[in-house]
C-alpha cells in the first residue's frame, strides 16, 4: 500500500504526518539512543518521501481537473467569492 506509488490516500497521508511530526519532537527531545534516533531518523526520512509522493499526486489530480478542452491548462485564480 504505502510503497505503491499513485495509491496513497489522504488518510495515509495524514497518518503518515503525524507520525512524522512525534519523530521529530521525539528526536527534538534529545532523549534517544543512538540506535533509537537513527532508527527514527530512517522512519522519518520514508515517511517524508511517502508524504512528498502523495503531494506530488494530489498536484497532478488537480492539474487534469483544471484542464481546459483543448489541453492546455486554465489559470485562474481561485477567491471565497468564487465558491458560489
């Protein structure tokens, strides 16, 4: 699931995010082995590209969703106005 590119959820996104953010704090509190934050070190460096994978997909949904018919795709700004 999570090493499968393109199928990453908002959830798992999410998830993963959290998780992400206790390693930090945890390798923040300076209260880990050696082991431990090389361990959280390594967690931390696959959560962070699983994260930038989703991002990176969630961009490219959004770009086939904008295209205009002929291909090309629409610029245009997006206000609380427009949600009408």
């Amino acid at each position: 699931m999570a090493g499968e590119q393109g199928t990453t959820s908002i959830a798992d996104f999410e998830k993963s995010l959290d998780e992400l953010e206790k390693l930090v704090r945890d390798l923040e509190q300076g209260e880990l082995s050696l082991e431990q934050s090389l361990s959280a070190f390594e967690r931390g460096v696959k959560l962070t590209r699983e994260c930038q994978q989703a991002l990176k997909n969630a961009e490219q949904r959004v770009e086939e969703l904008v295209k205009s018919s002929d291909g090309s795709l629409e610029t245009r700004s997006f206000s609380p106005d427009d949600a009408d």
